[in-house]
C-alpha cells in the first residue's frame, strides 16, 4: 500500500491527488475534529509523520491551527480566492506572509492591494518556519476565515440557531487600508477629506495629481536633516509600521540599548532617533537584539531609519 488520496470525476478519470514521498502499509484517510483532512498510517497518530493533509494545502478558507507562511523548511504555504462563489478553481487574489519583513500581504495578481499593521504575532522556529496562526480561546465556538472571490477577508462565526455562517468582520475596511495610497510619507485617516495627508516636516511632492485625487506620488521633505540640531521623529499613534517588505534578519548582530541609538516603537508610536540621506533605496536590517527588544534598520526612498520594537 502508498497511501495516496485521488479524486476521480463519473467518467473515472483523475482530477487530482495528494501525492506521497513515501508509503505505508495500512494508509487511512480521517476527517480531524479540526478540519484538517489527513493521510495517514493507520497505527501512527503522530502529525510530522502525515503523509499528507488538507491544513498544508488550503484552498480560500483559513481555519484555526493551520498555518500560513514557511510552514516548515521547504513548504510555503498561502491561501487564494476561488475564481468565482461557483468556481473553486484558484483566483485572482491571495493571502501570504512575508517572511522578511513579518507581515502579511493581500494580493491581486501578485500586486499587493493590501498589508497587515504592528501587532501580529508571527511564529518563528530558527528562522527555518516563520508562519501565522491563530487558535480559539473557547473551543466551543466554530469559526472561519474566508477570502472571497472580490479579495474580502472575512471573518465568520457559525451560529446553531440558524445552522448558518455569520459574518463578525471582514478586511479590508475602508479606503485607508489600500496598499501605498498615499505613497511615500503619507498618512491616511478616514474621517478627514481629502483622507490622505502628509507627516510633519513634509509636503506635497506632485501638488496636481492630490487636487485629482491621485496620492500616489506622496510627499517629500520640507527641508534637509540636520541631525546635529536635534532633528529626529515626531511620535505617531495608531499607524502602521513602515512597510518591511524588502527587509532582512541578521541573526548575528547584538546590539546594546545605548548602541541601539535611534527610535522607540512603542504602543503604534514611533519617537526619538535620526535618520540620514545616503542614497540607499529598498534595502532593511531587521531582527538585531538590543537588550531584549528588537532591532530594525531600513533604507527606503533615499533615507536611512533605525528603530527599536518593543
């Protein structure tokens, strides 16, 4: 026996299958309590040992304990729309995690529409896994995460009385969440008009294309640094984190606090520090230990910023 689970259409030709890398002797396949539709050997309950399961190849539904991102060394993992509500084959969008920079992204044909903020919690076993999770605090609840077909991530939450699927919240939630709205050193809120603006110290880069709705282009600076006369950054609340996207971890590297120089990220706050004008683009450091906290280095649009989490 092998152990390879097959679906076959009335004609009784292969749709698919699960595929092994090995066999067993007594393969069965079972339905877990979780969701997670395994392969398995008959005698052997052990997970790593599966010879295959549905929580390692999700289609559009993301269900608690699987996991999304560097599942283990060589298995990357992502969950995608259907192509249509009547149509499961793959979409156009899907929802993956950025292993560089820890965040995770929405996209739509491989363009990002979409990233998450500070304040998810990424599993991370020797840099070899680096995965998302999440599990219920009341196992007693029944609960989805779906991406649609129109790249809504939607939160359900199965309710008895109705036997039906009901939607608690679903992302993205308003205009503010589109990916690089309003470009390089903008800030978005939701309740201003126009909704995008530009942070202190900064202006309107293309004047023209703002008054048209189109913020794209972003903002530059006012004035230089001078970082000898105390120029730093201005604290912010609830925002994002700087896009990590392109940034890398060095394990290697200690730092101490006092070497540590640079910003405080604290409670979505940014504060302290400097930054300087070098020329380097697209190029981050994240990851560096610095008493405890973590240490971040990023290069982007010619500037250079360093910043603890905490």
């Amino acid at each position: 026996m092998i152990g390879i689970l097959v679906l076959f259409n009335q004609s009784n030709a292969v749709i698919c299958s699960s595929g092994t890398s090995r066999g067993v002797r007594n393969p069965v396949a079972q339905l877990l309590d979780s969701g997670n539709l395994v392969v398995r050997d008959e005698d052997d309950l052990i997970p790593e040992n599966f010879l295959w399961q549905s929580f390692d190849n999700p289609e559009s539904t993301f269900l608690p304990g699987m996991k999304i991102g560097l599942v283990t060394e060589g298995l990357y993992v992502c969950f995608s729309s259907w192509k249509s509500i009547d149509d499961p084959c793959r979409g156009n969008f899907t929802f993956e995690v950025d292993i560089n920079g820890l965040q995770m992204y929405l996209e739509q044909n491989s363009v990002a529409k979409a990233r998450s903020g500070d304040g998810i919690e990424f599993g991370l076993v020797g840099c070899k896994k680096v995965y998302y999770t999440y599990e219920l605090v009341d196992s007693s609840v029944f609960t989805r995460i779906v991406l649609n077909q129109d790249g809504l991530i939607e939160l359900s939450l199965w309710v008895d009385r109705t036997s039906s699927w009901s939607r608690y919240l679903s992302a993205p939630i308003d205009n503010c969440d589109t990916y690089a709205l309003c470009g390089a050193h903008g800030s978005c809120a939701i309740s201003n008009s126009p909704i995008c603006g530009c942070l202190n110290g900064f202006v309107l880069k293309q004047k023209n294309d703002w008054d048209k709705a189109n913020w794209s282009s972003g903002c530059v600076r006012r004035m230089p640094l001078d970082c000898q006369k105390g120029d730093g950054f201005t604290k912010y609340r609830n925002v994002k984190l700087p896009d990590m996207k392109n940034s890398s971890i060095n394990e290697s590297m200690t730092l101490t606090l006092e070497e540590c120089g640079g910003g405080v990220v604290c409670g979505g706050g940014l504060e302290g520090g400097c930054i300087e004008d070098n020329g380097e683009t697209s190029r981050g450091e994240a990851g560096r230990e610095c008493g405890g906290e973590s240490m971040v280095d990023w290069r982007r649009d010619g500037n250079v910023g360093r910043f603890r989490v905490s």
